[in-house]
C-alpha cells in the first residue's frame, strides 16, 4: 500500500525543515549508545512469548545530564510518570499535572522546530496564527482525555498512547512510540528489548539510525513490532505528528514522506479533534530498501 501510494513532495519539504531545525536531537555514538543485537523473530498479534534475540539492553548508554538539562526533555519527562497504563481505567488529571501539560507546551512553542511548524500550518489554513490559540488547538489535540475503552471514563489521550504507551485489556500493549520512555522503562526494569525488525538480510539497520522497528515486552506484555524515532526531541515528535493530523479529516491518514537519509510512512488516527494515535513505519534507509 505504502508504495503505491508515491512519495509527498510537500510533507517531505516541511519535516525536512523541521529535521534541519531540531538543534535537541541527540548525536548517536556521543550521546547515546544502542545496541542492536539480533534480529526479533515473528510473534502472533496477541501473543506474549516472544524469543529474545537481544540478552543486553536496546540502550547501552544515555548522557541523562543532557536530558535533564535540556528543558522540553526534562519537562516531556515529568510527564510520563502521570498516565495510568491501562485503557478503561479513568485518568484524573491534577492541578499539578495540567501546569505540567502547560509548561511543557510553552516550552516547545519556543524551539524553532515548534516555530517552523506554527508557521507551515497557519499558510495553510490549518491553525490560528495566535500563539495561544495555537497552544489551545495543541492542547486538545495532545492532551484532551476521550474515552479509548467503551467501558470506562475518559481513559486516554493522544500524549499517553503515543509517548508513554497503554495496555489494552491487560492483554496488549498499544502505543509506546518514543525513545526516551523505552529508555526510561528499560532501565527501570520493566522493559525487555527482544530484537530488531526488518525483512531479508540486507536490511540490517546501523546503530546511528533514528528511526528503527523493534519488537519489545513492556510488563510482560509483547509487542510483536513497534517503531520509533531514536534521539530525535519530543518538539520534532509533537510537530511532525501536528502536521500530519491537520492535513486531513480522515480516520486514518498515512503519507510516505523522505525524511533526511530515511524513507518513512507516517501513521496518524483520529479520536474526533484529537490525536489517536501516531507512529512512523521505516521503509527504507540509506538507499537499503526493505
């Protein structure tokens, strides 16, 4: 499907320019360590053995003093810890929690990825050329609780599923897309790295990559395959993800776009005016072809 559907010209141009501008991306080898180690093999949807083909840890190394110091990582980070991991159990949002949401806000909108992003999407007609007002569009698109679980409160939001991840009836992990929070659980404990995914034998992604497929158990729970950008800030994420969801209505929106030395096809589903879920899903890299 992917590949019939044609590289956008557009989309490419502007997460580009938001590439270009992400001065809080960290240098692979310098900053951080992974460690690839074997290649994950096929686990059924709904499965929660999976044979581990990486004994050591994804992330060798992190200089944590740079995420600390670097505020839109330092206050992403002070957001994970707030979400309840399964759906149908209702999130409570403390005062506490929404000055987070809002510090956190305000701190992207200062980066000139953040910027950059505002910018395309007021010529386009997709946000409102006021800051705060754009702050406000964000907020309910990222932050806004819905109900993902029929039989519970409001259970989710697109932040939670996308960054922090959820399980989905005790049985499976949905979400669980950013890098910081697979090194945070790994460390803690609580996730396994199992492998790598890519299809044939010369497709071995390099551990400068910043975008790679794994496959991974987070409480004991599997994910057969999950993708996700390595090293790249939390404003590079919300900005990319912003653009692609105000490009259209639909339920689902997909645009394979090239991104730096990568070949993506980014994932966007709608939950109304909110963010569902998003993920990008690596294609190609370095003219290998997957």
């Amino acid at each position: 499907m992917a590949r019939s559907q044609g590289v956008n010209h557009e989309l490419s141009e502007i997460l580009n320019q938001l590439w270009s501008r992400d001065t809080n991306r960290l240098k692979p080898g310098t900053d951080y360590t992974i460690s690839l180690q074997g290649k994950a093999g096929y686990v059924a949807q709904g499965s929660n053995t999976a044979r581990d083909m990486a004994r050591a840890p994804l992330f060798a190394y992190v200089n944590e003093g740079k995420l600390k110091n670097i505020k839109t990582y330092a206050l992403f980070m002070r957001l994970l810890d707030n979400y309840e991991m399964s759906t149908g159990v209702s999130e409570t949002v403390t005062s506490e929690e929404l000055i987070e949401n809002d510090l956190f806000l305000n701190a992207i909108l200062e980066t000139e990825v953040m910027k950059c992003a505002h910018k395309y999407l007021v010529s386009k007609g997709h946000s409102p050329s006021d800051q705060q007002q754009f702050k406000r569009q964000l907020y309910n698109m990222w932050f806004r609780l819905y109900h993902r679980d029929r039989s519970g409160g409001e259970d989710s939001c697109g932040f939670e599923h996308v960054f922090v991840g959820e399980s989905k009836k005790g049985k499976e992990i949905t979400g669980f897309h950013n890098w910081v929070q697979f090194y945070l659980q790994e460390k803690h404990g609580n996730v396994d790295y199992k492998g790598y995914k890519a299809q044939g034998n010369r497709n071995t992604p390099d551990e400068d990559d910043h975008v790679l497929n794994l496959q991974f158990s987070w409480k004991g729970l599997v994910k057969p395959v999950g993708s996700s950008f390595i090293g790249v800030s939390p404003e590079f994420e919300v900005a990319l993800f912003t653009i692609l969801f105000l490009a259209s209505t639909e339920k689902v929106t997909t645009a394979v776009v090239k991104v730096d030395e990568y070949l993506l096809e980014m994932v966007v589903y709608r939950q109304g005016r909110s963010i569902g879920t998003s993920y990008p899903k690596l294609l190609s890299s370095n003219n290998r072809d997957l």
